[in-house]
C-alpha cells in the first residue's frame, strides 16, 4: 500500500489559536510529543495577551479595510504585535505588498491600543 500524503488545503493561522489548539491536545492525550512541547513553550513565551483580547484585536484590523492587507498579514501582526510604524513597516517588508503611511499609522494605533499600559 502506497501512502502519499496530499496537501488538500493550506490556511493561515495566528499563534493564540495554535497555542488553543495544543490545550485541546493536551487535554486529550495528557502528554505532547517533543516538537509540541517546544511549540507549546514558544508560544507561551511570545503570547502575551489573552485570546479575547487577541481576538478583538484581530477582529479591529480587519475592520480598517485596508486595501491589500490580507489575513496572512494581519496574523502576523497580531502574532508580533507592532506598536509603531516603524515595526509594522519591518514586518510587511518581508511580503510583496504596498501599504500607505497613513494605514501603517492606524495599524500600530490600533495594536496599542489593545495592549496593556507597560507594554507600550
């Protein structure tokens, strides 16, 4: 029996719902695999805020319409959470896409403003 894996679909994702997803699988098999395990520290390291919170951030962004900005985009935004415009400007270079200074502004805006007061 030949058993070839195939790719079906690839979607994107942002960190707090993988770090959701391992809890699920924690839960279920009450130990992880050594790669999960690594993944699950990561995460715990970089994730900062709470899932609702995550949430209403990424539900925000994606209510500014900003031409061009795709889900891949705004879920590394929210993963790295960028508070000026500089920091968005180094994590939207990495991608072929054009977003105007205006735009770049409202994003880190609306990222500081959902972070709490130290963080900023």
């Amino acid at each position: 029996m030949d058993t070839k894996p195939e790719i079906l679909e690839e979607t994107e994702i942002p960190m707090f719902e993988i770090k959701k997803d391992i809890a699920k699988i924690k839960k279920r098999d009450t130990e992880l695999n050594f790669r999960t395990q690594k993944t699950e520290e990561y995460l715990n390291t970089f994730i900062t805020l709470k899932d609702s919170e995550l949430k209403s951030l990424l539900d925000e962004l994606k209510g500014l319409d900003i031409p061009r900005l795709k889900d891949l985009h705004i879920y590394k935004i929210v993963d790295t959470l960028p508070v000026s415009v500089d920091d968005v400007k180094l994590i939207l270079q990495g991608y072929t896409l054009t977003v105007s200074q205006d735009n770049m502004k409202k994003i880190a805006e609306t990222v500081k403003k959902h972070l709490p007061e130290k963080k900023k």
